[in-house]
C-alpha cells in the first residue's frame, strides 16, 4: 500500500490495521495478515554476510549454514535492532533449525494412532503452569508446574495411547530428529557456496547515513570484542553510506573550487585587493549561514541542497561586487566628504536593482519548489538552497558588505584592470556595431529566438539524469516453476562467470525471499549485487562499459528474463510505480490468458524499438501445481469429511507445527510430517494413508482425484484490478521519444478487447507529471 507523501505514516498504518480487522475474519483459517515495518522501498541500507576468517572460498557445509543461520537469528539480530533508526533484521541464506517428528504411516497402523493424535500429542506436553501461591508462614512460594521440552529425547517420550496398560510413546511410531525449515531463499556467495547473511532497513525518513554509521559502529564492536560465537565476523557487502559519501565528497571538492575560482575572478576583475577581501566575506559567510537555516527548518545537507550551494557560488557574489564598487567609486569622486554618508549613498543608489536583480533570480527557482512526487523530492531542496543562500547574499550585500567598505576601502583611480582593458576593445567594437544598425540586430535576435522555439519539439526528454551507483544489480527472472537448488546452481555459475568481468570486486546474490514477506520474490527470481572497483582501479573501464559484459553474461542462460539495474534507482523505480523498469506498459484486465497474450504483443513491439536495452513481462503462468481433487462420494461412503483431507494433506507433506522448543532465549518449530522418502513423489502422494472412523485405512488416491496441472505463478492487482506489465528499459535515446514512438506503434498495432486498457508508468509518468506542471508554473513566474 501506498500512500501520499502529505498522509503521516501512522496514521496510515492505523487506518490499515482497522480495515485489517474487519477483514480477518474473512480470512481462511491460519491466514493471520499483519503490517509490515515502518520502512520504504528505499530502506535497505545495509546488507552484510556472517564469515569466518578461514573460509576462504570453500563451500560450507549444511552445518555450518545451520549454524551460523542460528547465529544470525538470535544474536546478529537482536544486536542490530536494538540501533536507533533501524526498522527490520531481514535474515536471509542457510537453513532454519527445526525439531522434527517423521512418523512411520505403517507403525502408525500398527498401534492404531494417527497423524493427528501425534500433532495433538506434542502440542499438549510442551507448556508450563502456575498455581498461583502457597503462603508459609511468613513466607510465600510461587507454584509453578514445568512441562517445556529441552531435548530430543523428551520429544521420544511423549505417550500417545495406553494399550494393555502399556504407554505407545512417539518413538515407538515416529523417528524424532533435528531438521531445517522448507527453503523460500538462498544466499549465494561469490559462486563458490551459499552464505548467511542479512539485509538492514532503516525506518522510513530516517537519515540514511546517519543510519548506517551508527550500524557500522556496532558491527565494530561486535567484531572487535568478538561477541559472535565460533569466531564468526559481520562482513558488509552493500554500504549506502559509501555512495553518499563519494556523492558529497564530490560536491564539497566542487563547492571548494567554486569559492577559490571566485575569489580569484574577483580579484583579476576588481583590481582592487581590498574589494575582493570584501565580496570574499559575503562569499564565505553566505554559505556558513546557509547551513544555520537548513538545519532550522531540518533541511539535510543532502546531494541536491549542496549542489543547488554550489550552483550558487558565483551567484552571491553579485550585489555584493555592485554594492563595492559604486562605494568605491563614490570614494574616488568625493575624496574629502563623510565616509559613512557617501557609502550610505551609495549603498540607496543601487539597493533597489540590487534587490530586484536576486529577486528575479530567485524566482527563477520557483517552479523546481512546486514541483511534486519524486521530482520534488529531487530538485526542490536544491532550489530551497539556492533560495536561501541568495537571500543571505542580499542581506549581507546590503548591510555587512557597506560596513566593511566604509572602513577598508580608499579612494582609488577608477582604472580598469588589464583583463578588462583587454576584453572591453572587441566588445566595444561589437556594441559599436550593434548601436549603428538596430533594426538589423533586432531582426536578426527574432530569427534566433523563431530557430530555437522550432528546434525546441526536436530535443529529447528524460526525466532524471542516471546516477552511476558502483552497484551493479541485474535481476534474473527464471521460468516460474523451477526448484531452488536448480536455481541456485544456475546463479552460481553466472556469478563465477560475472567475477571474472574486469573492473568487479565481489559478487552476493539472492534468490527467492528472506525471512521478511516485505520483499517477496518466488525461487526462479534472484538479485544479484556487483560492487565494482573504485574508478581508479577499473583500468579505464565505465559502469556502463561493464554492465555491457554483465549484460552478455547472464543473456547465454536459457529460460532467464535479466533486467540490468542499479540497487537505488531500481527501489526508486519500485517505489514510484510498483514497476522496475524506465518504461512500464501496464495492460488491466480480467482474463489471464488474454493479458499475457497482448503483454507478448506489445514486447515484440518494443523490441523493434532503438533504444530498447531489456524487456520483462510479469511470469503470471507456467508453474506446475500437484492438484489434489477430493471425491465427495468417495470419502462420503468412509465418513471422512474434506477438512480430513486437507489436514493429511497439510500434515503429511508439508509439515504442521504442533509447538516450539525453547533452548533458553532461542526458539525452534516442532512440526510433524511424513519423512521425504515416502512423500517426494506423486505416486508417494496417492499412497498416502487416510485414517477413517471406522478405523480402515484408504490410500489419499483412492479418495481424490491427484493431476499435474499448469496453473498460475502469480496473480498481480492494481487498485483492485488485475494487470500484467511490460517493463522497458531504455538505453542510448531519450525516454520522451521512445516513449511517444512506442505508444504510437502500440496503439496502431494491438487491439485490446472490451474493458482492458493501458496505462503507462515507469520513469515516463513521473515525467509527464513534472513536464505538465512546468507547463503551467514557467509562464506565470
């Protein structure tokens, strides 16, 4: 669900929970929904793997992945969440630590005892009690009775039946053993073996680095004191903190430059060195200042509001460098009158056009400010900067810079410089000119102004300009009904393939989802994260360059559909359009068969397309479902009802939990199921043995109809209608005009039925929104 920026977030998250409660009760038995963390698509700061320091490239174990997926649970965790600012620990890789029952359906027969009477059986011998007190005196003692399971051997004791005075335990009908949760994801390492790790989200609004430096602090300390059992470190693979950091760097080393280059203009123009000690004061407080406001108003010193300082460097210096030099020159014409008149004079004659000149220019910057969605999270702080430090500049302009002339500056000679000597002849020349043959120069301003307004249509449109992030994250989308380990060998040989691309550093990829249903994904989807080398180290190669040999790499596997994305823009892309792609085709209507079937025609489209770099299409079919039909009359002539059905079903195959074992804080499932051998087949299935009332025992075959049958992956909605999307990404050509050609062919070419229709999203919608507003907020400013 997503919200408008103005809606506060929990008052949001209220109002879901309160329609989550009326419709709960409608909810199937066990579906129990709940919200997720107060975070955002753009929340995953931080992601990291558990090491060892003699791992080296060695595959580990299922142990070890046991293990340290333990580990991760119940120590890493709990260690990270506690940070202030962090919203989820999403564990992901490994294998989750289960206590499991696998009955023998044969002994099971043999003592007459069900799958069921072994569920009920373990769920009530694992619970402590309170009998309240029992006073003594002047003493009271707290009754307590204690039950919990500690081991395995306590589980084996567990009595189901007395039979002739004998106890039937569950090891007389069941083998008791520790197992692993059923898999949704893996974790994969540099292709050479799966990994445990897990994914940071900070809470929605929070200061990103601000957030990850004090998660870096506490992976510190617990690496250095070493508080992870066996030796196990935190090792990070993916730090937002790192792309900020260069990002700023970046944009202070050019605020700097700015501020030197000015100063030095200044001073070639001024020839004067005390007028450029006076506008180098404004220069250097405005920027100060600037910084004192933001962080009033708790404006970030972000990308953006330090780029819209630096784009304002050269602009603050103006009505300081007018208000000084007519001081000056004032000076130098009344060499004997009052210093503090003259420079008040001075100062009235050219405070109005200096006030009107920013003024203009900071109205300039008035459509970025009104700009909305993610555009206006974009480009207006960087206006409101530029806002403020012009605003400052005007002030001190005004009032420190003639107080520090009526004390610093002296009468002078009102000589240009030699720079300005040497610039003024062939302007002059050039106004000269200009002044003898007006009509000429208007008519020909005309012709200019009537060329570019003709060759305005013609220019490209784009949204906003890609930031090269040093993460590379191609998406691969594999045929929906492919198993997890098929996956994970596949994955792993593209990543040995993608380490030897020039210019990356280290490869971890995900597969499926993690703990979290925040991010859900099924087996055939992964996320690979490429952290390429410092620019100084790819021996001359671009991102763009080595996203080309990527992009090679994973197009050789058969039956993958790859998207080439980068970690934010990708979450930016998700965020604002549910869609991952610059361009998503979104096609509404009822019918599956006939959305996929137009989805397919509007790809063969934009394959023809220049500029065209991938193409997705929602996998909605093609996973295989084991479907088992019950036979009303069949199980009508046993007694058995559906609901005994479906918990053989439930139980047998895939697991019921039935409790969970405490070992001290930590907390594993205990659940009750079939042992895989005889339920890793279809035929294993239809053997399976349904326990009727009067005692018989019916194979689950002969009372369902049990077929392989195509079915669909997923099904996707938007505002409570079904759509496929079709998502492009666009490379080399402008997305406005990729866009208007695209639209044009589809809309020529495919025909959708009665009720269906299009609606297009991506980076496109957020462009026509701001190209919409601008056209109406430019003409007025």
């Amino acid at each position: 669900l997503v919200f408008t920026d103005e809606t506060p977030v929990y008052f949001a998250r209220q109002l879901v929970a309160e329609r989550m409660g009326d419709v709960r009760s409608r909810l199937p038995e066990g579906i129990n929904p709940v919200l997720g963390p107060v975070s955002s698509a753009l929340s995953e700061v931080y992601q990291y793997t558990l090491d060892h320091p003699s791992d080296g490239e060695r595959e580990l174990s299922k142990a070890e992945l046991v293990e340290r997926r333990t580990v991760q649970d119940w120590v890493v965790r709990p260690l990270l969440r506690s940070i202030p600012g962090v919203a989820e620990i999403n564990s992901t890789g490994g294998y989750v630590k289960q206590y499991q029952v696998l009955v023998d359906p044969i002994k099971m027969r043999y003592y007459g005892v069900t799958i069921k009477d072994v569920h009920q059986a373990l769920a009530r011998n694992n619970a402590n009690s309170s009998g309240g007190i029992l006073p003594r005196g002047p003493e009271i003692f707290l009754v307590r009775g204690i039950g919990l399971i500690r081991t395995l051997d306590d589980i084996r004791s567990v009595v189901l039946k007395e039979v002739g005075s004998t106890p039937v335990y569950i090891r007389d009908v069941a083998e008791v053993v520790i197992g692993e949760e059923v898999r949704y994801g893996a974790m994969i390492k540099g292709g050479y073996t799966e990994a445990v790790g897990g994914i940071v989200s900070m809470i929605a609004g929070a200061n990103a680095k601000q957030v990850v430096t004090r998660i870096k602090e506490r992976v510190e300390e617990i690496n250095s004191r070493g508080m992870l059992p066996g030796g196990l470190r935190v090792v990070p693979f993916y730090d937002r903190s790192l792309l900020v950091d260069a990002a700023l760097l970046t944009v202070s080393k050019v605020l700097l430059e700015g501020i030197v280059l000015v100063v030095v203009v200044l001073f070639l123009y001024l020839g004067d060195l005390r007028s450029s000690i006076i506008v180098t004061a404004t220069l250097i407080l405005t920027p100060a200042l600037t910084f004192v406001v933001m962080n009033h108003y708790g404006m970030s010193a972000n990308l953006m509001s330090l780029g819209g300082l630096a784009i304002a460097i050269g602009l603050i210096v103006d009505g300081s460098v007018v208000v000084v030099e007519n001081v000056f020159a004032r000076l130098s014409h009344d060499r004997r009158g009052d210093r503090t008149k003259i420079t008040l004079e001075a100062v009235q004659e050219v405070a109005t056009p200096v006030v009107f000149g920013i003024g203009v220019i900071i109205l300039v910057f008035l459509p970025l400010m009104t700009l909305e969605g993610m555009e206006g999270k974009m480009f207006a702080p960087l206006a409101y900067t530029i806002a403020i430090a012009l605003g400052i500049s005007l002030f001190l302009s005004l009032t420190l810079s003639p107080v520090l002339a009526s004390y610093l500056l002296k009468p002078g000679n009102e000589q240009d410089t030699w720079l300005v000597r040497m610039l003024k002849r062939p302007y002059l020349m050039i106004l000269n000119g200009a002044t003898r043959h007006p009509k000429k120069v208007i008519a020909a301003s005309l012709a200019v102004f009537a060329a570019t307004m003709a060759l305005f249509p013609l220019l490209g449109t784009s949204f906003i300009p890609e930031l090269k992030e040093g993460t590379i994250s191609p998406n691969m989308d594999r045929v929906p009904n492919i198993s997890l380990d098929e996956s994970i060998l596949m994955e792993a040989e593209a990543m040995k393939q993608v380490r030897k691309v020039t210019g990356v550093q280290y490869v971890v990829s995900r597969l499926g989802r993690g703990e979290s249903p925040v991010d859900p994904a099924g087996y055939n989807e992964s996320d690979m994260m490429i952290q390429l080398l410092p620019d100084n180290q790819r021996q001359g190669l671009s991102q763009d360059r080595i996203g080309d040999e990527i992009r090679k790499i994973v197009n050789t596997f058969p039956g993958v559909n790859p998207v080439m994305a980068q970690p934010i823009s990708d979450r930016v892309d998700e965020m604002v359009t549910g869609v991952r792609a610059d361009v998503a085709v979104k096609i509404f209507g009822d019918d599956i068969d006939s959305l996929l079937s137009k989805a397919n025609e509007v790809a063969k489209i934009a394959n023809t397309i220049r500029g065209t770099s991938d193409i997705k299409i929602d996998r909605m079919t093609g996973q295989q479902n084991l479907t088992v039909t019950i036979d009303r009359q069949a199980i009508a002539r046993h007694g058995l009802n559906a609901s005994d059905i479906h918990d053989m079903i439930e139980a047998a195959v895939g697991g019921k939990a039935a409790t969970e074992i405490y070992e001290g804080e930590r907390r594993f499932q205990a659940v009750v199921r079939y042992p895989e051998r005889l339920r890793s087949s279809v035929q294993d299935i239809r053997n399976i043995l349904v326990a009727a009332p009067e005692g018989a025992q019916i194979t689950l075959g002969s009372l369902s109809q049990i077929d392989v049958k195509e079915g669909a992956s997923q099904i996707k909605r938007e505002m409570a209608r079904r759509r496929v999307v079709v998502g492009v990404n666009v490379r080399d050509r402008d997305l406005g005009g990729f866009v208007a050609e695209l639209q044009r062919k589809v809309q020529d070419s495919v025909k959708l039925p009665p009720g269906y229709y299009y609606e297009w999203g991506g980076q496109f919608e957020n462009m026509t929104r701001a190209r919409r507003h601008l056209i109406i907020i430019v003409p007025i400013t």
